[in-house]
C-alpha cells in the first residue's frame, strides 16, 4: 500500500507533496482587458498532476509492477479507484470552469457586437459635426468675402475722391481763367465807353465849330451886302438893275463855291468817319474773334485737361479693379486648396475606417471559424476518445472533457495535449508534447499549423517529475 501510495500518489500534485486543491482566488481567472485575454488555463492551475499517468507504458509492453505491489494489487486497485473518483470531480469542475469561460467569451463577443453597432450613432455624430464645421468655414469664407469687397467698396470710393480731386482743380482754374477774361471785357468795355465818350465830345466841338463857322459865313455876308448897299446909286433905273443883278450873280457864285466846299468837306469829314468807324469795327471784330477763340482755346485746354485727368483715374480704377480680382482669386484659390486638402484628409480616414472596418469583419469571421472549428475538433476528439476508451486495456486511462484541457494516450505514440484557451477568440491551439521527435502524430496532424505549440516549460516539469511513455 506505501508503495502505490508512492507510485500513484493521492494528491494531484508532484510526487513527496501533499497540497490541497487550488482555491477559488488563486485559480486562473479571464481578465476584462488587453492582451491578458487569452489567460492559459493548465492543468496545473486546475490542480490536476500528471504524475497520476507517471506508470503507463505503450501498447506493446506490458507495464511493470515492483515486486513489492504484487501482493497488494488489490489495495492499490482500491487506491486507484479513489483517485478516480478524486479526478472525476477535477474534471466536473474543470467543466464548470470551461462554462465559466465560455459565458466570459459570449459576454465579450456581445460587448465586441455591441461596440462595433454603436459605430452608427457616432458616424451620424461625426457627420453631422462634419456638415456643421463645413458650413462653419463656408459661413467664414462668406464673411471674409464680403469684409473684403466692404474693403475694395472703401478704397474704390478713396481712388474715386482722389481721382475727382485734378477734376475739381481744372474746374477751379478754368473759373479762375473765367475770371480774369471777365475782368479783361470789363477793362475793354470800360476802353471803349471812353472812347464813345471821347467821340461824342469829338462831334460836340465840331458841330459847335460848325455852327461858329457858319455864323461867321453869315456875318460876312451880311456885311458885304451892307457894304454894296452903300454903293450910291447910279442915275438911270438900268444900272441900278444891272448892278442888282451882278451883285446877286456874285452872292449866289460866292455862295454857291462856299456851299460846295462845305458839302465837299462835309463829305470828306463823313468819309472819315466812316472809315474810322469800319476800322473801329473791324478792330473791336477782331478782338471780341481774338477773345472769343482765346476763350475756345482755354475751354478746349481745360477739357482736354480734363479728359486726360478722366483717363488717368479710369486707368487706376482698372489697374486696381485688376489687382483686387487678383487679390481674390488668390483668397478663392487658397480657400479653394484648404478645402481639398481637407476633403482628401476626411478621403484617407474614411477610407482607413473602411480598412479597419473590413479587417475587424474578416477578423471576426476568421474567429467564428476558428471558434466552429475548435468546436468541431473538440467533438470529434471526444467522440474519438470514446472510441479508443473501449479499445484501450484496463490499466489504460485517458481523460478528455468536452472543453477544456484535453489528454489523449496512444500506446506509447502520444504524449499530452494542453488547449489553451484566448478570450475574445484571437488565439487557442491544441499543443502536443512529444517523447520523439521523428515520432508520427496522426490526431496532431489534423489540426492547424498555428494550433501547435509545444510547452517546453511544462515539458521540463514533466521530465524532473520523472514521467516517462
């Protein structure tokens, strides 16, 4: 009995120690967060020992006792049977455990769906933040315009005033020049009303001198008529009429050449006059023609000063109506570029969602397919197992729950197999450990290549326990 108590030791645990079960704190629990999802849950966290295995051996050997057991087989049998039924509730809950991580793992696939439904909401957040900072810089660019053109409206109104200012000095010269021609005909109408005046008093003393000349003419006249008078008288009435006659023929000769010189020089004074008049009229012609074309020419020079200020100011108003269209198709343009860089920075993130998106969905497929086919592995391995359980000798004892860890033995061919379990479904695998490594595996080689892993750490365990096929 102390000799299969020390072959097969009651306890699940490393031969010469007798430690109770793992409680429930120190037993491996899943974590809610980051990379510690895929928690390995061993059969050394169960508190399950591989030494209960330690004195199998292959199918075609049979597995030796120590003389020492030959005599309490049947004490050992009963030993074996107790540490049977001490597995049995391992396994129940190793079960139990598999349940748990199997609530843990739908828990996390809900939150997972959860988390990838309420994209929706935040895409329609997004979107709408989006359309209100896109209409945010419209607004801005629309505000900046319109403060723009007030700017041009002000410094367009400034060219103006400052362009009027060489039209409002051309008008004030050219009324200036006004001025003094209006003072100039002031000074040639006062000219001419002296020389009217002087003029009228020219004809004053001639008619006066006129009429003196007359009255001397008179005077003679009547003088040599007094004087002939006196002439005493002949004798005869004959010579007395002769004498008549010949001093009235004298009077008449007499006044008759007086009366042809004044009319001659009545006539030579109104010819001069006349011609002193046309000349005068033509000199005044001439100077209100030479006035009024000097008044042409200074309207035609102030026009022309005028038209040539006009043009000068349309110029500037082109030239900067040019600039402030260049100035705001450089705003437009670089709005313009804001705008498309920005679209092609929302582009590349959509398009980066869109990637993310697609790879979390083909990863989530992915881990249903891994998930189906674990699943499918772990049936057909139990549905396996309880095949070779009905092949196997009685001293042979294999374990398999249905989830969990697994433990396969083939006569002297297989080792142990270990699941190891990753929450959320990124990684679990069946590893396989082997005495020989040419040694072929058939159930090994049905599963995936990243399902294999080898435990070398629970390997050396194994081999300082002294566990051998």
């Amino acid at each position: 009995a102390a000799a299969a108590a020390g072959r097969f030791p009651l306890k699940w645990d490393s031969p010469g120690q007798h430690k109770a079960p793992l409680p429930e704190s120190r037993r491996t629990k899943p974590k809610p967060h980051g990379d510690s999802l895929g928690t390995r849950v061993s059969r050394r966290a169960l508190g399950i020992s591989s030494v209960f295995l330690q004195g199998l051996r292959s199918s075609s050997a049979a597995v030796p006792l120590a003389p020492g057991l030959e005599k309490g087989r049947g004490l050992s049998y009963e030993s074996l049977n107790g540490c049977l039924v001490e597995y049995i509730e391992k396994v129940r809950a190793l079960e139990q455990v598999n349940q748990e991580l199997e609530e843990h793992i739908r828990v996390y696939l809900d939150k997972k769906a959860a988390s990838v439904g309420s994209w929706g909401a935040l895409r329609e957040n997004w979107e709408a933040i989006y359309h209100q900072v896109g209409e945010a810089v419209l607004e801005n660019a629309r505000l900046m315009l319109h403060t723009e053109n007030i700017q041009a409206c002000a410094e367009d109104f400034k060219d103006r005033y400052e362009n009027e200012q060489p039209f409002r000095k051309a008008v004030e010269d050219e009324i200036n020049s006004l001025y003094k021609v209006i003072d100039d005909a002031n000074l040639t109408k006062m000219d001419l009303e002296s020389q009217i005046e002087s003029m009228k008093e020219e004809l004053t003393l001639l008619s006066k001198n006129h009429e003196e000349d007359v009255k001397v003419l008179y005077k003679q006249l009547a003088g040599s008529q007094v004087e002939e008078l006196d002439v005493p008288l002949g004798s005869g009435l004959d010579d007395i009429l002769e004498k008549i006659r010949i001093h009235w023929e004298r009077d008449i000769e007499k006044n008759r050449a007086e009366t042809g010189a004044l009319l001659r020089t009545k006539q030579q004074a109104e010819t001069t006059a006349t011609m002193r008049t046309q000349e005068e009229e033509l000199v005044e012609g001439l100077r209100t023609e030479f006035h009024e074309t000097a008044c042409k020419i200074q309207s035609l020079q102030a026009e022309t000063e005028s038209l040539r200020t006009l043009k000068r100011g349309l110029e500037n108003s082109l030239y900067d109506a040019k600039h402030w269209h260049d100035i705001e198709l450089q705003n437009l343009g670089s709005v313009i570029s804001k705008l498309e860089a920005e679209m092609g920075e929302i582009k590349v993130e959509t398009e980066q969602q869109q990637r993310d998106r697609e790879n979390l969905l083909t990863s989530k497929q992915q881990l249903e397919k891994d998930i189906a086919a674990y699943h499918c592995l772990l049936d057909g391995e139990q549905s396996r197992y309880l095949s070779l359980k009905a092949s196997v000798p009685q001293g042979w004892r294999t374990c398999a729950p249905r989830e969990g860890l697994v433990r396969l033995l083939e006569a002297g061919r297989l080792g142990w197999f270990s699941c190891f379990i990753r929450l959320g479904g990124r990684r679990r695998g069946l590893e396989k450990l082997t005495k020989g490594k040419n040694t072929p595996n058939p159930v090994m080689q049905r599963f995936p290549m990243r399902w294999r892993r080898v435990v070398s750490s629970t390997a050396e365990q194994e081999r300082g326990l002294g566990i051998h096929q």
